[in-house]
C-alpha cells in the first residue's frame, strides 16, 4: 500500500500539520460570510467588521489572511473578492458552495478526537450545536453537491433492466432517486429518511418537478418498517453510520422489502481487509468516531457476508469513484411444478 503521504524530515511532517491553517481561516471566513460581503466594489476591513459585528483587526487580519491564500484580492487598503471566490463563497452567486458549512461542522467534531480516542466514546454531545435545521440544510447540501456529480455514473453500473420502483435508503436530497426516475416515465423512486430530512428532499424534489413521482416514507430505519415491492433497495454513504449489527439488520430488512429478483446496492466507503486503505475511507473511520456512537468503515467481505446472510445470491463488489459499491440480488420465487 502506497502512503498519501511521504514523510521522511520534520519540515514535511510540520508542512502537513500546518494545513490546518489553511483550513481554518477559510472556514471562519466562509461562517462569517466574508466573501459575500466583500462584493464587486470591494470594502474596507473595518467597514466588513461593522458588518458582522467582530473586531476590526482581528477582522483586517483575516482578510490579510485570505489575501495571502488567493481567495481575497487588496488593493490601495480595500478588499475584493477573486472571480473564484465570487463564483463559489458568495451566496450572491447560483454555484454557492452552501456545504461547506457542514465542512466547519466536521471541524468541531474532530477536533474531539483525542478525548474520544481517551473514552471510546462520541464526544459530539459536548460541543455547543448549532440548531437541528441549520445542522441538517448544511449536511444535505454537501452531500448533494457531492452526489450530483456522481449519481448518473453510479447507477449506470447497476443492472436497472426491470427495475422500475427504487428505494432510496437514507435519501437526503434525494439526488439518486431523481436520476432513476428521469430514465423512464415508468420509473418511481420512494425515499425513506428522517421527518425532519424528508422535509429538505422534498424540496429537492419539487425544485425538479418531480414530486409526482415519488413518495417519502420519515422515519428510523433501524426501528421502522421500508414499505415493500420496490425492485432495488439503494444504500448510498448509509452503512458507515451503522454498527456491524444494526446493518446486518437494515439489509435483512431490505430483503423483506424487495420483490422477488429485486437487487440491493450497497455504496460507501469500502475498506481492504486490513483496514489502512483506502486513503479516505481510513480517515472517513476517524470522522465515524468522533461523529457517531458506533459508525465505522467496512470491508467487501464484512458487507458481503451481511448480504450472504439476508438471503443475497449474484453478489459483486464494483469500483464507484473514490467508494465502491456491493450489489446482490433477491432470488426470483420458484415455480411450483402443478403437474
């Protein structure tokens, strides 16, 4: 296995461990709203600083800051935007990068990870939340700018000959479901979530006038019931969330809830067997102990064996960007010989 990094001096070890640097001014840029602020015509670090109640030099520090990174540009003492800063950091802009406040969610979270590393335990509790919708909108977000580039490639690599009702498992925006249906007017998609997330999807949804295609079921999927008769039970970026036990329980249920030949596809993070890599999915294990009770990354034979065990048969593993994805199939019903 290849490294991510090469570290052979203590200059390249504190390179590494000065991005943070980076990172963190961006970020408190991007909470504060700096780069929407800054506009076109440009403004003065103190005048920004009024604007978002801070302290003006803390403010024009900042700014400096990001000047030096290339995301602000300053000129005769005035501060402006960069066309790329104004393209993607500016809620003025279409392309606004709203995620990335999940990003500075992340931020809180880890940095628990030596107490949690300590106890064995979630430190998330502990950390001053920001309200439960903000907290969601910022999640969906993010993982929909992410999803959006993938979904077509994605399910291109699954067998949807027949499948015409899918089940997207922890949907979020729902941006799978949405290129399953554009397929074929036959096509539905139901998404199952939480209430308080089925509430963001169906704004997703609206906003590509699909709603009469589809049908949200809000709950918990490790207590409720799926619904039954859809053709493929689709689990993106779910898994990790889970415990060894409680997936073995989701995909049991994803059996129940398929019809005969429907096909379960399983895609996340999927580990070799000795766990050190993929690269991000070794530190998506990491962002899983500080973020949840008992999420982690698994390998294809732990997911493998899940399906095995549900009643799976034809199962595969297929490369899917920087993931993969474990698909399975539910036998077809035999047919009772009347002669």
């Amino acid at each position: 296995m290849k490294p991510a990094f090469k570290i052979t001096t203590p200059e390249q070890l504190r390179d590494v461990l000065f991005g943070f640097r980076v990172s963190r001014v961006i970020l408190t840029a991007f909470e504060l709203d700096l780069f929407t602020l800054l506009g076109s015509e440009g403004s003065c670090s103190a005048t920004v600083a009024r604007k978002i109640h801070a302290d003006a030099r803390a403010t024009d520090r900042v700014l400096n800051a990001l000047c030096a990174i290339g995301l602000v540009k300053k000129y005769k003492g005035m501060f402006f935007h960069t066309a790329f800063s104004a393209k993607y950091l500016s809620k003025k802009s279409p392309d606004y990068l709203y995620g990335l406040m999940h990003t500075a969610n992340m931020w809180d979270t880890w940095s628990t990870m030596t107490e949690m590393v300590r106890t064995g335990k979630s430190q998330r509790n502990r950390i001053p939340a920001r309200s439960e919708a903000e907290w969601s909108e910022a999640f969906i977000s993010a993982m929909h700018e992410r999803a959006a580039q993938q979904a077509k490639n994605v399910l291109d690599k699954i067998n949807l000959q027949g499948i015409r009702h899918f089940l997207d498992i922890g949907g979020g925006s729902g941006v799978y479901a949405m290129d399953f249906v554009k397929r074929s007017t036959d096509n539905m998609a139901t998404v199952f979530d939480l209430p308080g997330i089925i509430t963001i999807t169906k704004k997703y949804v609206k906003k590509e006038s699909l709603l009469k295609r589809f049908s949200f079921i809000g709950g918990d999927y490790n207590k409720d019931s799926l619904g039954a008769g859809y053709d493929l039970a689709f689990l993106s970026a779910i898994v990790h969330i889970n415990s060894l036990e409680q997936n073995q329980v989701l995909v049991n249920k994803c059996f129940g809830a398929l019809n005969p030949g429907g096909i379960i596809a399983i895609q996340d993070h999927v580990m070799d067997e000795d766990r050190t890599a993929p690269f991000s999915g070794a530190m998506f294990a990491m962002n899983m102990l500080v973020a949840t009770d008992c999420g982690d990354t698994y390998t294809a034979k732990e997911i493998k064996t899940w399906l095995r065990n549900a009643g799976f048969v034809d199962i595969k593993k297929t490369e899917t960007y920087n993931n993969a994805m474990i698909t399975g199939r539910k036998p077809a019903k035999k047919i009772r010989n009347t002669k």
